[in-house]
C-alpha cells in the first residue's frame, strides 16, 4: 500500500512541475536571471509549495507515524554549518546554470529529454563522488 501512495505522490509532484513550468529549463532561467526580462511566475508556485510545506511539517511534527503508518523521521539538524552552505551554493550554482533541479530533472528524463538524462546522469556521477569522498573522508578521521 506504501508503494501505491508513493507512486501517486510522485505523478501528482510531476504533473505538478510539468503544469506549473518548473520542468522548464528556460522559464526557470528566466525566473533566476533577474537583470534581463524577469518571469515572476514561479515565485508564485514556489510560494504556494512554501505554504502547504509549513502547515504540513507541523502537523507531521506532532504525528509519530505517517497516515500510511510507517515512522516519520524528520531532520533533527537546525545548525548552520560549513557543509550545509556549501551544498546550497552548489546547488544554487547548478539550478542558475542549467535551469533544472533533481525533480524536474526525474520529469525531463521521463518524458525522454537529453538535457534531463545528462542532468541525471552527472547528478549521480556526483551523488557516487559524494559517497566516496565521505567514505575517504571518515576513515581518515577513525
């Protein structure tokens, strides 16, 4: 049953980003490049996702098990650190440059597009890199 709701939340969160513009890659420049024609359009969508996000964290902040019944593990992390602006700069970087993000991304590689299976592509290329310098990184601190 877990699988069904998962694969129902995955085709609403695509269809979502395909109705809203946000597996566009030019729309989502256009949102980012403020100094040329600025497209306000996803400030909306990213608001109205801003807004079902905050009311649902609190209500999953008092539930100990999901409506499915499984555990709900939310991050306990609330410090800024040197790790988490490092990766919001790089995906930052990499949203501006390419105009995708991982779920867009997942969308575009479904429809078939080449931009979506390069961005795929080198996300888990970076996703693998991540892992073994981690790897790298704890045994040089045992």
């Amino acid at each position: 049953m877990n699988l069904f709701f998962a694969l129902l939340a995955g085709l609403i969160f695509g269809f979502g980003l395909l109705i809203s513009g946000m597996a566009n890659p030019a729309k989502v420049i256009g949102f980012l490049d403020i100094t040329r024609v600025w497209d306000p359009s996803l400030a909306f969508v990213m608001g109205g996702a801003i807004s079902v996000g905050f009311f649902a964290f609190r209500v999953a902040k008092r539930r100990k098990n999901s409506f499915c019944g499984t555990p709900i593990n939310l991050p306990t992390q609330q410090q800024v650190n040197k790790r988490l602006i490092g990766g919001a700069l790089l995906f930052g970087i990499g949203w501006g440059l390419a105009g995708i993000c991982p779920g867009p991304a997942l969308v575009l590689l479904g429809a078939g597009n080449s931009r979506g299976l390069l961005f795929v592509a080198a996300m888990l290329m970076g996703m693998i890199l991540f892992e073994q310098l981690e790897k790298c990184h704890s045994k040089a601190n045992r």
